[in-house]
C-alpha cells in the first residue's frame, strides 16, 4: 500500500504522513526534499516537527524520527575522529601560539594599536563565510567542501609567516580565517551524522578535549619560537601538520553527503576600530561607519525576510527559542573567551616581564582547567542528560573569575593570578559545547550544517567586535591614565613601541614604574568586558531549555510514552 502513496501527489502524500504522525518516507521523497532545501515548505515543514518534538519528545530531534540513521562505528568512527580532532587541534594551536607572539609582533611592526586586528581580522573573515559554508555542506560532499577550506587555511598560515609588515599580517590572518570557517561547522557536521544524539556529548567532549591540547601546548611552542627563534614559525609549523592531516583525511571516506552581512560587519569594525583612535568618536568618518553598517544590516534582514527559508540564514530558525538563545549565549561565551587569550599574554609580558616563553607557563593554569573541564562536562552532560545546569554554573564561575582578573596588578602574587585562571578556564569549559548539543537536540538533523553554521557565526562574530572594543578601551584607556600616573611620559611613545617596548622608551625606574601600573589598569578595563559577557551569559542560558538528551532512545523504544 506504500506505493499507493507515492504513485500519487508527492506534496498531498507528504503532508498525510505527518497528519497521522507516522514519519516513514520513500528514500526517494526524502532524497527530493533535501533537493529541495531552498524552498520555503520544506524549512517550514522540519521546524514544525522540531517544535513538536521540542514539546514531546525532548531528546529526539525531527529527521531522526523519520528515518534509522546508519550511524558508523569500529576503525572507521575511529579514523573519522583522530581526523577531525587533528583539525580542530590545528585550529586552537593557531590562536593559542599566536596570542603569545602577539607582544613581540607589535614591537617588531610598531603596531599596538593592531592588537584587535590580528583576531578580529581571522574571526571576521571566519564568521562571514559561516551562513555560505553551512549551505556548502548541505548542498555538496563534505569531504570535499572540508579539504578546501583546510587548504585555505593553512594558505593563510603561509602567508602570515613571510609577512613582512602589520598590513599584511592582517590580510594574511583573513585568509586564515576564511578557510577556519568551515572546519568547525564541518567537524561538528560530520560528527553529528556519524553518532547518535546520546553519544554525541561524549564524542564533541572528546574531539573538543583533543583540540584543547593544541591551546595547551600552544602557548609553550609560541613562546619558544618567539623568544629562541622567530615568531614566523608560530605559523609555519601549521605547514607539515597539516600535510600530515591531509593525507589522513584523503584516505579516510568521511560519512554524509553573504556579501551584505560581511560588509556591515566590516564597517562596525572599523567604526569601532577608528573610534578614540584615528578619528573622535564624534567625526563624520566614525557616525558614517555606524550609520552605513546599521543601513547595511537592515538591508541584509529585509533581503533575508524577503528569501524566506531559502536564506542563507532562515529567519524561521532563528525564532526557536533552543536557537536563538544558545546563539547568543555562544556569542558572549566566545567573546570572553578571546578577550583573556589576547590580553593576558600582554599582561604578563608587559606588566609582569615575563618573557614570551613564559608567559606561555603561565598561561597554562588558564588552559589545564579548560581542558579538564570539557572532558568533565561533555562526560557529565551524557551520563545526566542535561545541558542547562553547566550552562548556569559555567556563567557564574566565568563571571567571578573575570572579576577576579580585572584586580590584576603589576604586583599580584602568583597564587592569585594562577588560581583566577584557574576559576576562569573551568567554567568557561563547563558550557562550551553546549550550545552545540542544545541546537542539535531541537533542530532536524536536516538542519543541522545550517544551523552549525549559524551558531559558529555568532560566536565568531561575538569574538571579533569583542576584540575590537577591547582594543579601543585599551588604547584610550592608556591615554588617559599614563598622564594621571606618569606625567613626564608621552602616551604616544609608549603607544608606538609596543607591549614588549616600554622599557626601551621609558628608562627612569620610577616612571617606568608608573607606566607600568597604568598598563595593568587599562587592561584591567578590558577584563570588564569579559565580566559582562559572562553576566549576559546567565541571562541567556536559560533559553536553551531543560531537556533530557538521553529520552531519545527510550522514546523510540517505546513510542506511546510521547503521549504521556
């Protein structure tokens, strides 16, 4: 009687399907609506079971109801993982090695006040292509979509390398993060069609564990190129470990098959980039930014609204209360994020003294609980089923360890800037997937490259304005104080010569003194952005919702318990 079915209208047959609530679809029908992901009906039609499979059976998501996935396992799954946590180890060594080197970078190029660039430009690049790459992976083989963007990844490390001044450097990292914008949204893609919803955690605290090596040794390996040879190799050594990556993701068969949002992007950062700094806040070239990238972004959603659910981004999505408030709860957790990597290199370099090398030592209190706490909570989160409890701890605990930070002085002992770190690191951890398995427990798996797409897009763009507005507090902030606490030194001079350089244009011990607490006071500053972002996390988490992941075998064990 099936074929009853499908010998008749495929739209009428469709809908019967889902009034009587049975799911099962010919593999043709089904192979036709994901052809079909640009049309609105078809969107439309998977929120509407995301949503009633939100009310009824919170652990199963729309497409998994449909149909039995063939999930991998054995040496396979084994050789799909090593692979994608290579990349994603790649991918946090680049940002780890890099934050360290970034001291010695702005005294060799005499660009201070290109701090912000060197990681906003990667997360800019990176977030602008994440609506394009979800569509990529969801239209083509993600085997071959991965390869490219690798390949444009480690073009960018190459290029970073032979730069030969501040400019370049930051064309070079946007090449980086170009090709950064689809290893993430691919990873989480592949590994969300490889294993089950109730294993996932485990497995995204695995790879996510194994990426955090890479911040780990990081700052150590960025440290010992800086100071024993040159920064340049911080980038260079992307180059053979990413052959060695290439050649495994060519043999291994992994499984499953715009502009307007780059250009308002674009202009906000540069309004706040130029702001206080090359022109007033008040001068015609920072209020056209602003106004141009709020004309812009009001385009972008009306051309959005007008595409319907064939948008790069489906506005539909983003109404699901699960999506909405992981994506920003993701947004302000990345943006803290990136605010301490950047700025407490340069605070131990600068303030402290320490060299790069060491700097990476001390950094490492920070990264330790970092890693030990996403092993714990992608582990807890399978065993329990809920994701929300970390989600509230882990903005709690950021929100005093940032607190805590920001009473860092050229003077703190060691115990309190190493055990801050260590508040910092374990709960920023404890909810760093998260969102990740919050979108994936409320969406179809039909959706899932998008809406990983979305989700890695926001945080991305979170880190890059945060950056930004880090790099603007701090430079204004070095303005003000340097005069207040040492008024024969020109704040300009200090300025020019860099995070490492201060010595060298300040040679008076006691006014070097001085500076040095108006440079621990102006990072400070920045680490009051962390602590709003953490405080914004608390408010937003609770959107993500109280589910049980772990319902959606039972559910499909016993299918009238949904009535219940």
């Amino acid at each position: 009687m099936d074929n009853d079915h499908t010998n008749g209208d495929p739209t009428s047959a469709q809908e019967g399907t889902v009034a009587n609530g049975k799911t099962r679809l010919s593999p043709e029908k089904e192979a036709q609506m994901e052809r079909r992901g640009n049309e609105n009906s078809s969107v439309g039609e998977e929120l509407d079971q995301a949503n009633s499979s939100e009310k009824h059976e919170p652990g199963k998501t729309g497409t998994e109801t449909t149909e039995e996935v063939n999930y991998i396992t054995g040496i396979r799954l084994l050789l799909v993982m090593l692979s994608l946590s290579l990349v994603a180890f790649l991918e946090l060594l680049d940002i780890a090695i890099v934050a360290t080197a970034v001291p010695r970078i702005t005294s060799e190029f005499h660009s201070l006040g290109d701090v912000g660039w060197y990681g906003s430009a990667y997360l800019l690049a990176n977030a602008s292509l994440q609506p394009l790459a979800g569509r990529l992976y969801t239209h083509f083989a993600a085997k071959r979509i991965f390869l490219s963007f690798f390949a444009l990844f480690e073009l960018g490390s190459l290029l970073c390398g032979v730069s030969t001044s501040s400019k370049m450097l930051v064309v070079s990292r946007a090449v980086a993060g170009i090709g950064s914008a689809g290893l993430v949204n691919g990873a989480l893609t592949i590994l969300s069609n490889s294993i089950p919803l109730p294993k996932r955690p485990a497995y995204l605290g695995g790879l996510m564990g194994f990426g955090q090596m890479g911040v780990v040794i990081g700052p150590l390996i960025g440290g010992a190129f800086t100071e024993y040879t040159t920064w340049r190799w911080c980038f260079y050594i992307n180059l053979p470990i990413g052959g060695v990556v290439a050649i495994l993701l060519v043999l291994v068969r992994l499984p499953g098959n715009s502009q307007t949002r780059e250009l308002s992007t674009i202009q906000l950062l540069l309004a706040l980039e130029y702001g206080g700094n090359e022109y007033a806040w008040n001068s015609t070239t920072v209020i056209g930014l602003c106004c141009g990238a709020g004309a812009t972004f009001i385009i972008f959603l009306g051309w959005e609204y007008y595409k319907g659910d064939a948008a790069m981004v489906p506005l539909s999505m983003m109404k699901v209360r699960g999506v909405w408030s992981s994506c920003v709860t993701s947004f302000f957790l990345f943006s803290s994020m990136q605010v301490v990597i950047y700025y407490l290199p340069i605070y131990f370099q600068s303030t402290k003294g320490a060299s790069p090398m060491m700097s990476g030592v001390d950094w490492l209190p920070n990264i330790l609980s970092q890693f030990v706490g996403t092993l714990i909570s992608g582990i807890a989160v399978t065993k329990m089923g809920y994701y929300l409890p970390f989600v509230v701890a882990s903005s709690i605990f950021a929100s005093i360890g940032h607190g805590l930070l920001s009473t860092l002085s050229p003077t703190s002992s060691s115990g309190k800037w190493i055990g801050y770190q260590v508040i910092v690191g374990f709960g920023r951890a404890l909810a760093l997937q998260m969102p990740f398995v919050a979108v994936q427990n409320t969406l179809p798996a039909s959706m899932v490259s998008i809406s990983m797409s979305v989700l890695t897009f926001t945080q991305t763009l979170g880190g890059a304005l945060l950056l930004t507005c880090g790099e603007t507090i701090f430079t204004t902030s070095l303005r003000d104080t340097i005069p207040k606490y040492a008024k024969g030194v020109n704040p300009e001079v200090v300025v020019a010569a860099g995070a490492t350089g201060i010595s060298k244009v300040v040679t008076d011990p006691t006014e070097l003194a001085r500076v040095l607490v108006a440079y621990s006071k102006s990072i400070d500053r920045v680490f009051y952005l962390a602590v709003a972002c953490s405080c914004a996390d608390f408010l937003t988490g609770w959107g993500m919702g109280w589910k049980d992941i772990r319902k959606e075998k039972k559910k499909a064990a016993d299918p009238q318990k949904e009535e219940a």
